[in-house]
C-alpha cells in the first residue's frame, strides 16, 4: 500500500512529537507499506515568523512574506528525516522544489496545478519514507508560494492525488470531525463518516478539522480522507462520496468569527450594477460569501456582503478606488459579526429546516442580521458576541449530540 500521512504543526511541536509522529509512520512502513509523510510548520512557527515580519515593516510584500513562511516547512521535514533516520529507517525530506509541486502566482493563497511525482517515486523505488513540506508550491516565476492557512492539508490531498495512494490519513489535535466544535459545544458527537459536500460546506463555514480546498480536491480525484488524532489511536471521520442511505438530517454546525459585513449604499438600481461590484472584487481575488440587496429605491439600492476579516482592509480600499465607476454614494463596514452555520444534506428533502434553526436562535435571544441558504447549508449572519450561545442552541434545536 501506498500511504500519505500529513500532521499539522501541534503534532510536531517538540523534540517528543516530532519522534511520537515518527514512530507512528515507522510502524507503518514496516508492514512492508510505501510512506509520504506530509508536514506542517512546528507548533507557532508561523505565528512567530509573522510576527518578525511586522517588526520590519507593517505592510511586507505577498512574495517575500511567502518566502518567509516557507520557511517553517521546511525545518519540520529536516528534524523529522533526522529522527527516522536515528531510529533506524531511511527516509528523506523534501521541499516543494524538489517535488516539485507547481502552483498558480497568487501569494499567500496559490492554488496547485499539477504534481510532479517522478522524484517522490524515486525516493520509495529506495524504500525511504519521503518527508515532504506542506503549505507551498513553485509558480511559473520559481519563486515559493503558500496555499493559505490550512495548506498542508491539500498538499496531501494533491500528493495522493498525483500518486494514487490506497490511504489519506489526517492528523490532527483532535479525533475526527465533530458535529460541533467541542470547545464551544460540550456535548458535540463525533462523526464515523461525512459526505465530501457536507464536509466541504464545514470547512468552508469555519470548521478548522479540514482545508477546504484539500476537501474540494479530494472529491474532484476520488480521494478516500480519514481525519484522525496524532495523540491517540482512536478511529476517526472517514470523508467519501457516499456516507449512507439513511442519514441525520444534519450533519453539524459551524462558526466562523473571521468575518466582516460590507455595505455599499445609493447605487443605480438598474441591471449590471451588482455584476460591476462583484467582477470588480474578483478581479482582485477577493472571495465574497453572504449577499443581500435591497428592494430598489428612487431608483437606488443598497447590497450589503460578506469577507474574511484578512480582506476587510483591502475591500474597501478596492471599492473606495472605483466608488464612482460603480456608483456607490457610500460604504460602511462591520467587523465585529460572525458567521454560524448548519450543514447536512439531509435538509434538500425536509422542509422546516430553516424555521428550526430560526426557532432556535430566537429562543437564545439570537438576532439575525443576514441570510445565505444551500441545497445543503443555511448561514447566518449575527453578531460575533452570541457566537457560542448561538452554537449551543442550534446543536441542542436538532438533538446533533443524541
């Protein structure tokens, strides 16, 4: 069998993890199976390398911020090569340009084009574990670009993809993929199986069990994920096609406090306009989620979205640069909101679903600010003060800890 294994940076924060992680993909290779081990930073690196940046300057440029980061990567795949080396098994470590995994020019959030799996193919053909940087790709200028938070995941995915492996197995610090966060929702359950829609919908709402691109990449190439904890031996989620016939209603609840409200107001309330705003933003490799317009006017309206937070500032810069070529009288903007979601393809042929969820908001003293529905998602917006009664709320209006 071929086998990819990736741990996020808690799994490889010290010496002690680092040889736990290596012990775990050792016992594995020594069942006479292929090993991929893909890595995050160790424990804060990241957080430590941006916070060095900002020492120098408040705004660095995209491309040397991800030639920084890459940096993280690649220290965690040296140390791990290192201890399965001391402990007696071959292994190798290599970064994204001796892979090599080639990816589209947007710093800080490339997406993967292809792999090429020749030099990892080599590197097994000698029975070494291949320890390979998670996170980053090479774009067409090789320079080092990062997929954004989470990337690891989906160098995973694309790995597995490219060489396809029998097994995509995930760890993480926790022990699957849970119908809430456990941290805010004390009687969350864990799940045995979760589509790839209704796991990619979470991961997309704020569940940080998964990347969402790594999800989205797995159902394009068929890949077969299983999230498990790096701590204990517990079977975890297994994300597939196909969960089951008869399945729960939902499936779980998200939240998402990296989230601000955008308001353009007074534009021309004729057709082209909302195209104009959007295709602006998109130009700009802005992501835009919720989206509500107003009844027109006096021949104006008003649209309000949503953004991450991260893009807050560069949104209204881009809008507040073409206010006239799209009409917009003025732009206000809230950051303290917050996203909650519920997810579950159970809710395409059940009505009611929405009156439950609102019922249950409104029994918790929740407002609603706005509102986004899916063939399996309903989100919305409140402030980012209720987040966890809301959380709880939900959970118990569907009995999801039952």
């Amino acid at each position: 069998m071929l086998i990819v294994k990736k741990f996020g940076g808690s799994s490889v924060a010290d010496k002690e993890c680092i040889f736990r992680v290596a012990e775990r993909c050792i016992e594995d290779y020594r069942k006479g199976n292929d090993v991929i081990v893909v890595l995050s930073a160790m424990g804060d690196t990241t957080d430590e390398l941006i916070d060095k940046a900002k020492t120098i300057t408040p705004n660095p440029s995209k491309r040397e911020m991800d030639m920084l980061l890459t940096t993280g990567e690649q220290v965690s795949v040296a140390l791990m090569a290192m201890a399965i080396n001391s402990l007696g098994v071959p292994a190798v470590s290599l970064n994204a340009f001796q892979v090599a995994m080639h990816c589209t020019s947007t710093y800080g959030n490339a997406r993967f084009k292809r792999v090429d799996a020749e030099r990892i193919r080599h590197e097994l053909d000698y029975k070494k574990i291949v320890i390979v940087t998670g996170f980053q790709g090479i774009n067409k200028y090789d320079d080092y670009a990062t997929l954004g938070r989470g990337g690891s995941d989906t160098t995973a995915v694309a790995i597995a993809a490219a060489l396809h492996a029998d097994a995509c197995e995930i760890y993480t610090d926790v022990d699957g993929v849970y119908t809430a966060d456990p941290r805010i929702v004390p009687n969350a359950r864990k799940l045995d199986a979760i589509s790839y829609d209704e796991m990619l919908e979470l991961a997309s709402l704020g569940a940080r069990v998964l990347h969402n691109r790594s999800v989205e990449m797995a159902k394009k190439y068929g890949v077969q994920l299983v999230v498990r904890s790096s701590l204990n031996r517990e079977e975890g989620t297994v994300v597939k096609e196909v969960v089951k016939l008869e399945k729960m209603l939902i499936s779980g609840v998200a939240s998402d406090k990296n989230t601000s409200r955008i308001s353009v107001i007074g534009v021309d309330d004729k057709p082209g306009v909302a195209f104009k705003i959007f295709n602006t933003l998109a130009k700009k490799g802005i992501n835009v989620d919720i989206i509500l317009q107003s009844v027109g006017r006096e021949g104006t309206k008003d649209i309000s979205f949503t953004v991450a937070q991260d893009d807050l500032k560069y949104t209204l810069e881009v809008l507040d640069e073409n206010k006239e070529a799209l009409t917009i009288k003025e732009i206000n903007h809230k950051d303290t909101v917050a996203k909650i979601s519920i997810v579950g393809a159970g809710m395409m042929s059940n009505p009611g679903v929405a009156a439950k969820m609102f019922e249950a908001l409104f029994n918790a003293g929740v407002n609603i600010n706005m509102i986004a529905t899916s063939e399996v998602r309903i989100t919305v917006l409140i402030d980012e003060k209720d987040v966890e009664r809301a959380m709880i709320a939900v959970h118990d209006g569907f009995g999801l800890a039952d």
